[in-house]
C-alpha cells in the first residue's frame, strides 16, 4: 500500500528538520570565514566565489531540481549568510 498524506508529510517534516540543521552548520562555517576575512581585511563580499558557487550548484542540480531553481534557492542561502557575516564582523569591531 502506498504511504498517505500524513506519511509523507512527515517524512518532508524530517527532509526540513535536516536541512535546517545543514543550513545552521554552514552559517556557524560563514562566521567563521567571516572573522578570518576581517583579521585579513578582505570585504565580506567575494563577486567571484559567489558566481562560482552558483555555478556548480546549478550544475549539481538533480531532478526534479533544476539548474535554475537550484541557483534561486541558494541566492537566498548565500544573501543571509552574507548578511549574517556583516553582522558578526561588526559585532567583532564592537568589541575590540
């Protein structure tokens, strides 16, 4: 028999939870890039690392995700975490 409405629901419930915890493991990895940026002087924004990673990203894209609705979801994950960077290097230049 195949699985219900509320089976898949959970199993999509979990499919979120994961994601969610990947996603908070790589910010915690984008605060710490952003504090060797600042040791370095290097600006938080890098045009060619971000072009680049849009680019293998929609190359990994695996169906029914495509090329562009891959690189949709990660300018989203890649404009939150800059913002994120910005503000803890600025909470960095506060305290010192």
């Amino acid at each position: 028999m195949a699985p219900g409405i509320p089976e898949l629901r959970e199993e999509i419930d979990q499919i979120d939870r994961q994601i969610l915890e990947l996603v908070a493991r790589r910010l915690v990895l984008v605060m710490k890039v952003g504090e060797v940026k600042r040791g370095r002087g290097l600006p938080v924004y890098d045009p060619t690392r971000e072009g680049e990673m849009l680019e293998r990203v929609a190359r990994a894209a695996a169906a029914p995700l495509d090329g562009g609705m891959a690189q949709r979801i990660f300018r989203c994950i890649i404009e939150e975490s800059r913002n994120l960077e910005q503000r803890h290097i600025g909470e960095l230049g506060q305290q010192g």
